[in-house]
C-alpha cells in the first residue's frame, strides 16, 4: 500500500509537553466503529484516509470493540497487511484500567491485571511495543505507586516507550506524575474528556498538565456526535444516539436542539459545520496537544480535517459562544 508523499505537509504537529513526541493536531480513535460487528472495509478505509492526510496518532484500548479486544485485533491485522512498512511512522497506544474479563483480575489498577493487558493488547496488535500505555481510569482502591510502578516496569520491559493517564482529576493526577517522575519514566500525556459541551478540564486539569509541561489530548470533542448537525431535526438511522449503546437518544433535549442549532448558524457563518467549529474551538489555543475524533466513516474523516482550515475565532465569536453555552 503506498500513501499520499505529501501526507505530512498540511497536518501540523504539535510538541507533547516537554517530551522529544509531536502529535498531529487531529488523531483517530479507535473505541467505536473498529469492532467486530463493524464492516472492515469501511474502517479500513477511514485508517488510510487518516493517515494518507498525515494522522499519525491510532488511539485503541483493551476493550474497544465490540467485542472487547476486537479493535485491537483488527488494527494489528491491518498493520500486518496495508500499514506493513509503516509502524515507525505511526503513535499507536493503548490502554487497560475499565472491566476487561471477569474476576477480580480483569479491571482496575492492580499490577496483576495492567501487566496481563499489556501482554494481551500486544499480541492482538501483533506488536513488540506500543507508543504510548495508558492508565484509563484512576483504581480507588490500589494504592497509586503500585499502579505508576507497573506503568514504569512496562517501559523497563521494553513494552511501551511512553506512559499516560486518563480521567485522571487534577489532584490525583498531580500524585500520580509526581511518583511517575521519581522512578524515572515521566507522563507523556493525560487524555480526558473536552468539548464545547464538557468543560471540566478548565477545572484545575489543564492548568496542572501546562504547569508540569505534560500533554493533553482530548477525547469526544464532538460529544459523540451531539455537537454535530447530524440530531437537529431528529435522531438519523445509522447515528450513535440511533444504537442507543452509549449516546442515548435522550440526551437529545429540545433545550440541546436549541443550542446546537445556535452554534451551528455561527459555524455556517464562519464557512464551517458544526463538527468542524467544535474541533476548530479545542485547537484554537496552543494548550491542547491534539484532538482525538472517532469516525464512523472516511467521509467523516475528510470532513473533520477541513478544521484546520480556520483554527482562528475573533473576540466576538467567542463571547457568541460562551453567551449560546452558558444555556447549557
Ligand atoms: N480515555 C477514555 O476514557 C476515552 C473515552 C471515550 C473515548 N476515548 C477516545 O476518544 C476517541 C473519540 O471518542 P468519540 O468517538 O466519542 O469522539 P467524537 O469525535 O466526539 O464522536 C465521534 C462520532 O461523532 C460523529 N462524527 C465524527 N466526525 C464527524 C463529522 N465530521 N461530521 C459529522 N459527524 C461526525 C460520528 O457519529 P455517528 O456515528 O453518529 O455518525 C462519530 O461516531 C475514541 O475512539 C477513543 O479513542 C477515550
């Protein structure tokens, strides 16, 4: 398979903290739509055109599919044939930390499970390592140095060059990186949920990542799909909220139709959809390392990217904005 030689000429790469990484401003993630239950041609074709538009960033996780590990194993068959050639070209992580089997060693934080994962994502992606090992969710109940040694080991063992965090809160997340930063393997990056919709990392998050020069990729900027065009009128077939899996159809409140109907005529007015002024909005400040969109399809794919054609809002715009978003 050959790619576009000009895949890295558009796409600009932002520095992961203070690490020697860059991300592309956009990557793909890969918990929806990459399953088993999913056409393969269509993923495929949404990985190429990604990459063929210098994406360089795959997001997976132990249990994204559906089935659980299916994403994984579909990627790895995808590096073995059409990416083949590619790996040192790509950022590819993964994570462990919710419910992937069952028992009492199957979830969480303990060395037990975080170890076994890694071990099984690997060998699903047919991999030897991976770029970046996060831990998904912060484990109440393990004590944190024994979750960040295990993240250390992991790099010892030659099974991941970076670790990260994810839905790490400040204070915790100021814990974890600091016991991360005295065995000696620093977090690369923390992932967390941002939107137009979804502003907690203005809380306290951000603020500790830029502190201690730590990247920041955010995860559903479309709010899985709501801070789209697609339910101004109604729910369409084939639309997340339509599966009823994780967007359910009643978060569509007409007081939501309401709002995203205002932010998309300032989208239309800026030349942008919806979708693409949300993204556009993550990115408009330096502070973020990249957006992480899911897609359904390569058309969506195209369609995001157009984003970073304008990444800039005038003071108006954003006060427009912030006065449409306070309804919320
Ligand atoms: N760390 C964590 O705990 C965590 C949690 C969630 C996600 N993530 C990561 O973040 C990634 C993205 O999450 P997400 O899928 O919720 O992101 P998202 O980008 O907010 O939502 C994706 C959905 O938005 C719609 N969409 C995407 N591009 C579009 C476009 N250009 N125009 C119109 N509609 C568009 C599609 O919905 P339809 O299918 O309805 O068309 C698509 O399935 C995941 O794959 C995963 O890697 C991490």
């Amino acid at each position: 398979m050959t790619f576009n030689p000009d895949r890295y000429s558009t796409m600009p790469y932002r520095r992961c903290g203070k690490s020697g990484i860059k991300l592309p401003a956009i990557s793909l993630g890969l918990w929806q739509n990459f399953g088993d239950i999913d056409i393969k041609d269509v993923f495929r074709e949404s990985l190429f055109t990604a990459f063929d538009h210098g994406i360089t960033h795959f997001d997976l996780a132990n249990n994204y599919g559906p089935s659980e590990g299916s994403a994984e194993q579909n990627f790895g068959d995808i590096l073995q044939t059409d990416f083949r050639g590619y790996r040192d070209e790509l950022l590819i992580s993964t994570k462990a930390g919710y419910t992937m089997w069952a028992g009492p060693y199957g979830d969480w934080g303990s060395r037990k499970y975080l170890m076994a994962s890694i071990h099984q994502s690997l060998k699903r992606m047919k991999l030897d390592y991976v770029d970046i090992f996060y831990h998904h969710r912060p484990d109440p109940n393990t004590a944190l140095e024994e979750t960040m040694k295990t993240l250390h080991d992991i790099v010892q063992q030659g099974k991941a060059l970076y670790v990260g965090l994810s839905n790490y809160p400040p204070d915790v997340a100021k814990r974890a990186v600091h016991i991360l930063k005295a065995l000696g393997t620093p977090c690369l990056i923390h992932q967390h949920k941002y939107s137009m919709l979804v502003r907690i990392p203005e809380e306290g998050l951000l603020e500790m990542l830029r502190e201690k020069e730590i990247g920041a990729i955010a995860f559903s900027p479309l709010a899985q799909g709501l801070l789209t065009d697609k339910y101004l009128s109604g729910v369409p077939a084939g639309s997340r909220a339509s599966r009823e899996h994780f967007l359910k159809s009643t978060a569509i409140t007409a007081e939501l139709v309401m709002l995203l109907t205002q932010l998309n005529e300032l989208a239309l007015q800026r030349g942008q959809t919806l979708a693409q002024m949300a993204i556009a909005w993550l990115l408009k400040d330096t502070g973020l390392t990249s957006v992480l969109v899911g897609v359904r399809n390569r058309e969506q794919v195209l369609s995001s990217l157009k984003a970073l054609e304008n990444l800039h809002f005038t003071r108006e715009e954003l006060n427009h904005i912030t006065a449409i978003l306070a309804a919320v």
